[in-house]
C-alpha cells in the first residue's frame, strides 16, 4: 500500500509523569504515551487519551490539522493508566461512556459517564457485585440505553478456581444518578446479564472467554450484534462466532433478578415479592418507572435494592442454537480474536458476510444463510515483507474495520494496517466454475472474468450462492 502520511500526531509524556513513573518502578518502555482512546467528537473535533506514563490525560484535537483544542484534561476513568489494560469508550449525544480501571492495581474498576451536559456518574466503588477485574471490549449506543460488552470473574460460581463469564450490561442515556442515600453519583439503572454462547452437547461445550463484538446491525428485520468467543485456556482450544438480539437482551433485563442471601450461600432468583414497587432497571419515564421523571425522585427502597441487586438470573442466549462458526482446536493460537460483518454484500445488498480474524494473522470469511454458515474462504494476509514482526505480536489482529465504497477490509496489527479486498474474484481469474462455486457475493462472472460486482451493477453476470452449482461446467 501506498500512502502518504499528510499529518502526524506527536504527544510524548509530560517529565512529572515520566518522573512519577520511575519513582514507581515501572520499566522505562512503560513510561511513554500510549493512546487509548481516539474517538470523533464531532465533525471538526477528535477525542485522544493517553497513558501519559500512568498518568492517563486526554485531549480535544482539530481534524484537520491535528492542533491541541484548550488544555488537556485528566484521563482518570477515560484511560487506563496501564496499556495492557483493555478498555471502551464511546459518545452518545456528546455525553463520553467509557469502561476502564482507575487505579494501578486494577482493583477500581469502572463505567464512567463525563464530558457532556449529563450528571458524571459511575459504577459503584469497590463492589464485586457491580464489577469483578472486567476486561471490556465494545460498548453501543442503541434506543434509549448504551450497552457495554465484557468479560469478568463471575461472582455466581465460585470454587477452587475463578470461573471467567461473558456479560453484557445496560445502562439509561438519561440517568442522572440517585438520591443523596442511595447511588448519588452512580448508576440507579445499571444490570448485567451473561452472555451464552455454547455448542449443543452433553454437557454443553460453553464459550466462555469474549474476545470482539461488531456494532448493531440489522438482519432479516431483527436488530443484533455479532460476537467471537474462545474456550478457556486450560480446556480444549476451540473459537466460536455467535449472534445476540438486543430484542432478547432486553428481554433478560426484564426479567428475574438474582441474588447471594449470605457470602457463603448459593446465588439463587429473587422472589417477585421481595422485588421493590416500582420494579429497577427501567429508565426513568417509562416502563416501571413512568411515574417518576428523573432517576434523582426514584424511591429509596428502589435504589437500594438497585445498589445490591445488579445481576440478572436468566442468560442472553444467542439466536441460533448453533454457532455460526466453529474454529477447532487444531491450533490454540489460531484463536478467533476480531470480527466485522457486512449486512449488505453482493450486488443486490442482500446477503450477510462474517470477516473473523485469528491470533496469528488468519482471515475466514463466512456467508451467512438461514440454513447455516458457508466458509468461503481463508487466507493468511499478514504481509512479513512490509510488518515488523516479534514473538509478542504473534500477528495478533487488533481490529478489523469494513468499507464499502472502497470495496476492502481494513485490518489493524500491531504495527500495520493491511488492505484486503472484501471478494477476492481476481484469484479465480478466467475460470468460471472457480467462479460460481465460489458462491462469495462479491464476485460473479461476466465479460468473461470473474468480477467484484458493485452494488447496483448494470453488468450482467452469473452467480450461484445459494448452491455453487458447477454442472457443465469445464475444469479448469
């Protein structure tokens, strides 16, 4: 690829960070700036946050020339203070949600609401029950509520060892926080539920480990995201890919709570009649809460039943009773560790296709269908030539990004991005059985070649995705 770099932001720690950072004994590669957040604040400002050598800062930038907007601000609750720590941020009616760790232990945790007209307001402090040393990895705006998506130590099921649960977790774009007794500063609508994707066996092959999850998008009418999962580390390595409707997690969420009655008793569901009225978790206007016209009038017993009661009973589980894609256990790092769909691919924007990304660099695309999943194919497309390479990479895929009017996929290691095209017809060049069997949406045969059809095309071409049916074909 050929590009050339117009602009380059350059933001270096500040000396009583770096200093700090020594005093601390953190090794020297440690104490830089790395950058955490970058997120479009709007269309002529950025949004970029630091490690600042453990001292987390953030700062507003111009788009176009990339000069600082002000003064930075503190990264606290914005960014980790560490870079292996992951972390989530996004805004929503310029209101910045992010999910991070404040503290050097990590024993701090939080969901943290800043920036914008709204009360800031956070999980509470040091409460398993709200967040257990969570390892965030997207967050969404939707409707009247964002979603953030993590993995945790479940509290629910404890043992010798600690048992890691995917969850996702809701909270009200318009809360505003409790009242000076219960949840002043921190979430009155916050509830969690786990994640369950698994393979139908005897006993069920969970997936426990949340590795990416695409935005919201729409399939046949349904709105959903899709998500990519691995097994736990000591058990057999296998990845998978599954899809969850927020029509079912909302559902969850209205649901049945559940609680621990004592800390050695089992977690078991509340009881309807020891459920407050009006119910929590609704926001505040509407549903059980319609009464009550901000988060701050909600009664007491309410908010304190919110503040020990985050957890629901029932699981999200995922729309299909299979995974849409199984990566088996042939190799641990070949991992599954981003995804990206396109909902609308093929020339007539009607078919749904997966890129899901491995721990060392391999790429599958898959086609969606209402009988199951189609690999079309897979590839290696980690480039040796133009990346560094180093053992601690391993060509680790850290983020994927589709774009359309350029027909690629936009895929991010550590120290590259590479472009790959979304249909691969140039590979089946003048073979036109290749071609049909394909059955990739993005290539079909015409002018004798096999071409990447454009949405809308007037060309007339040959597809079969339904069967890749080759019969009369010649070999080729």
């Amino acid at each position: 690829m050929n590009h050339e770099l117009g602009m380059s932001l350059v933001w270096n720690p500040s000396e009583d960070a770096e200093e700090k950072c020594r005093i601390y004994g953190q090794q020297e590669e440690e104490c830089n700036n790395f950058i955490k957040v970058l997120l479009r604040r709007n269309e002529d400002t950025l949004f970029i946050c630091g490690t600042n050598a453990f001292s987390p800062s953030c700062g507003h930038y111009q788009v176009d020339s990339l000069e600082l907007k002000g003064d930075y601000i503190s990264g606290a609750g914005r960014c980790p203070r560490d870079r292996k720590d992951g972390n989530i941020a996004l805004f929503a009616d310029d209101n910045l949600y992010s999910g991070t760790v404040t503290d050097f232990q990590g024993s701090d945790p939080i969901i943290y609401r800043s920036l914008g007209d709204l009360p800031n307001l956070r999980t509470v402090k040091y409460d398993s029950r709200w967040l257990k040393e969570p390892h965030f990895v997207h967050a969404v705006d939707y409707g009247d509520y964002i979603y953030f998506f993590f993995g945790e130590i479940s509290v629910e099921y404890y043992g010798v060892e600690k048992v890691i649960l995917p969850r996702v977790a809701r909270i009200c774009k318009d809360d505003r926080g409790g009242n000076q007794e219960f949840l002043e500063k921190e979430w009155t609508s916050f509830l969690k539920a786990r994640l369950v994707c698994a393979f139908p066996a005897d006993p069920p092959l969970f997936f426990n480990h949340l590795e990416s999850v695409t935005d919201v998008v729409n399939v046949n009418g349904q709105d959903m995201v899709f998500a990519v999962f691995t097994t736990p580390k000591h058990s057999i390595p296998t990845s998978a890919c599954c899809a969850f409707a927020l029509d079912d997690i909302d559902k969850v969420f209205t649901g049945r709570f559940k609680q621990q009655r004592t800390p050695v008793s089992l977690w078991t569901p509340v009881p309807d009649n020891e459920v407050p009225t009006p119910r929590p978790g609704s926001c505040a206007g509407s549903g059980s809460l319609e009464g009550y016209a901000s988060s701050t009038s909600i009664p007491s017993d309410t908010l304190a039943f919110s503040r020990t009661h985050t957890l629901m009973d029932e699981s999200v589980k995922a729309v299909s009773r299979h995974p849409l894609f199984l990566r088996t256990p042939f190799m641990a790092e070949e991992a599954v560790v981003k995804i990206a769909v396109d909902t609308a691919a093929g020339p007539n924007e009607d078919h749904t296709v997966l890129f899901i990304g491995s721990e060392r660099g391999r790429l599958s695309k898959v086609l969606l269908r209402k009988e199951g999943s189609v690999l079309l194919e897979e590839m290696y497309i980690y480039n040796y030539l133009t990346c560094p390479h180093s053992e601690a990479t391993r060509n680790r895929i850290i983020d994927m990004k589709v774009d359309k009017p350029n027909k690629v996929l936009y895929v991010a290691f550590a120290h590259c991005v590479i472009k790959v095209p979304l249909g691969g017809c140039e590979r089946h060049g003048p073979c036109k059985k290749a071609c049909i069997r394909s059955r990739d949406p993005y290539c079909g045969w015409a002018n004798e070649a096999c071409i990447h059809l454009v949405p809308g095309t007037l060309v007339d071409y040959e597809q079969d995705i339904e069967h890749g049916n080759t019969d009369g074909l010649e070999d080729c």
